[in-house]
C-alpha cells in the first residue's frame, strides 16, 4: 500500500479568537422585534377588552350579590347596561313593550317566556315568596345572558367612543 506523504502538510491552526452572538444576525433582530410588536398589540387589546366590557363585568358581579331580584331591580340593571352599551338616546325613550321586545332581541329563544313573566310583575306593589314562580337561579342566568348579549351586540360602548 502506498501511503501519500504527510510531511508536506502543515499542523492545524487553532484560531485565536472566540466566535461571539454579539452583533446579532438579521434574523434575530426580526424576532425581537416581532415578539415586541406581539406583546404591546397584547396590552392594548387586553386594555381596550377591559375598557369595552367593564360594565358587563360590574353589572354581573351587582347581579350575584343581589339575594333575591325582582322586576324593578332587573330592569335598573339592564338598563343601565343597555345605555352604557347603545347609548341613552337609543334606549332611553324605550318603555314598556319596546323595552321588552328590545329585551326580547338580546334574549335567548327558550328564556323569552321567562323574561315575559319577570316583567308582567313590573308594576306590582310587593312581590311575595308564595307568588314567584321561577327560582332566583333561574332569572340570575337569564339575566347574566342577557347582559353578556347586550354587551357583545356593539362592541364599542357609546361612553368611551
């Protein structure tokens, strides 16, 4: 076997100096840059998001500490909900049957005889435990959808635009 020459090679040389990350390469910066832009789109959305639904968070929260709700207290709630949301020229000439029927647009299709019942007794002097019909569960998640519909119906409140 022939075996080539080695003596006319040279040794190998070790540099003598270290490869570094600094300065970064293109690609890097685009990333940093592209995470940044990510994460401040994420807090602007995430404060207009609370902006936008601040008063159906607070009107749900009035809902769960009130113990046993009548038809006047429910209609105050969404009302003041329905303004926030539509603003008060919209919903404040709103009375009576159109009020309902409005009510009736943010309601779901199997709860609307319920909303019927909750505001027959609108205009009653003292309603009695014996004479309720539905439980207060009941009427408290007709309610909360209600709103939470009320507040998805127009994304923009009237108060901030």
């Amino acid at each position: 076997m022939n075996t080539p020459d080695l003596s006319h090679m040279n040794d190998i040389i070790v540099p003598t100096f270290q490869a570094s990350f600094w300065p970064l390469a293109l690609g890097y910066w685009l990333l940093i840059l592209l995470v940044f832009i990510l994460c401040i789109g994420f807090v602007w959305w995430f404060k207009r998001h609370r902006k936008v639904y601040q008063a159906m968070y607070e009107a749900l929260q009035e809902l769960k500490k009130i113990p046993s709700i009548d038809s006047k207290q429910a209609n105050v709630l969404l009302k003041r909900v329905a303004i926030h949301y539509h603003g008060r020229d919209t919903i404040a000439s709103l009375a009576d049957e159109k009020w309902i029927h409005q009510l009736k647009l943010w309601t779901p299709v199997k709860q609307q005889d319920q909303l019927e019942q909750l505001f027959a007794k609108r205009y009653q002097l003292h309603t009695d435990e014996t004479t309720r019909t539905q439980p207060d569960q009941e009427i408290k998640k007709m309610l909360s959808q209600i709103i939470r519909r009320c507040s998805r119906s127009k994304r923009t409140p009237h108060a901030f635009v």
